[in-house]
C-alpha cells in the first residue's frame, strides 16, 4: 500500500509538471517563431518606392561645404521628414567628408511654420564645437543649406540651443533665423575661352 502511495504522489506532482513544461514550451515556440519571421511592408511603402534621395552637406579639408547624396526612407509629414533629415546628417558622411557637426549634438524639438523650421538643439552643441568663426558657421550651415535645399518650401532656419530664442555662438549671432548660403561650396571650374571653342 506504501509503494502505490508513493507512486500517486510521483504521478500528482509529474503530471502538472509535464502540462507547465508543454505550455511554456509552446510559448517559447511561438516567441521563437515571431522572432524569426519578417514584418510585412506597410502598404504603400513597398519595394524601392519606399526611400528618396536628400543631399546632406559636410566639410571639405578646404573649410567649404560638399554635398553629399544619400537614399533615405520616405516619411508622411513634414516634420517628420525634418527630424529624419536632421538625423541623417547628425550621423556624418559615409565618403571621405568631414563630419560638421559635433558627434554628440542631439536634437531637441524640430517645429515648422509657413517657410521657417526651427530646429532647437541642446547645447551641447555649442559646446563641442572646434573652435573657431569656420567651424561654426560651417556647423550651421551644413543644417541651414541641408534643410532648405531638401525641403524647398521652407525658406529660413532658427536655430536654437535648449529653447533659448537668442542663442549665440562665440562667433555667430543665432538670435535671427538665417537663409541657406551655398556659397560656402566650392567654386565652380571657370571655363576657358579655350574651353569654349573645343
């Protein structure tokens, strides 16, 4: 009688043990599975139709800006496209350019109204950048040009640091918002009257 007693007790106990093992057993199975397969595209964003080419700008070894063209994913707003678009360029370039911007600038808030975008970094910004009025205003300018010539319909740029309205760098008054300057690119090769005839 102590011998079947005994193996009551075995069979109580291992068979809610069997039953926990199988049910965590098929939720890890089904963790596993879900893990393993790929997300459907959302519709309409299928196939190479999903990115866009931008032109972000970074620095030359000669203090000008270059641009430089990268695929991006498409985005449904525009803010949206303002923060990604800041994002890219905050990464640096994939060529042989010169990163800009220093490398632990963050974004803040990014806002637009009418033509004018308002970027609000943090200030760490201002203060990891390399010394000097050319690195600044190349810093500033790489997002000012990179915003303007991606997104045509804004026209001017603020530029603040924590939500201060008038921040200033030590060389660059951002108190005011500023137009892209495409004159810190190189100049064009003049053409030759030489060239001209051939």
């Amino acid at each position: 009688m102590a011998i079947q007693h005994k193996q009551r007790i075995g069979a109580d106990v291992l068979v809610p043990f069997i039953l926990i093992a199988l049910v965590f057993g098929g939720l890890f199975w089904q963790k596993y599975q879900e893990a393993r397969q790929l997300p459907d595209a959302p519709p309409g964003k299928q196939g190479p139709a999903a990115t866009k080419k931008v032109t972000l700008f970074f620095g030359d070894n000669e203090s000008h800006l270059i641009r430089e063209a990268r695929e991006v994913d498409t985005c449904e707003d525009r803010t949206t496209c303002l923060r990604s678009l800041l994002e890219e360029l905050f990464v640096g370039p994939v060529g042989e350019l010169i990163a800009v911007i220093p490398e632990w600038a963050s974004i803040n808030n990014v806002r637009i109204e009418g033509d004018l975008a308002t970027i609000d970094l943090g200030k760490d910004f201002a203060e990891a950048l390399e010394p000097g009025s050319s690195a600044e205003m190349m810093a500033v300018y790489a997002i000012v040009n990179t915003v303007c010539i991606n997104m045509p319909e804004i026209r001017h740029v603020k530029i603040t640091l924590d939500g201060d309205q008038a921040a200033r760098l030590r060389h660059l008054d951002l108190s005011e918002p500023l137009e892209p300057d495409y004159s810190l690119e190189p100049p064009s090769p003049a053409v030759t009257p030489q060239q001209k005839r051939m």
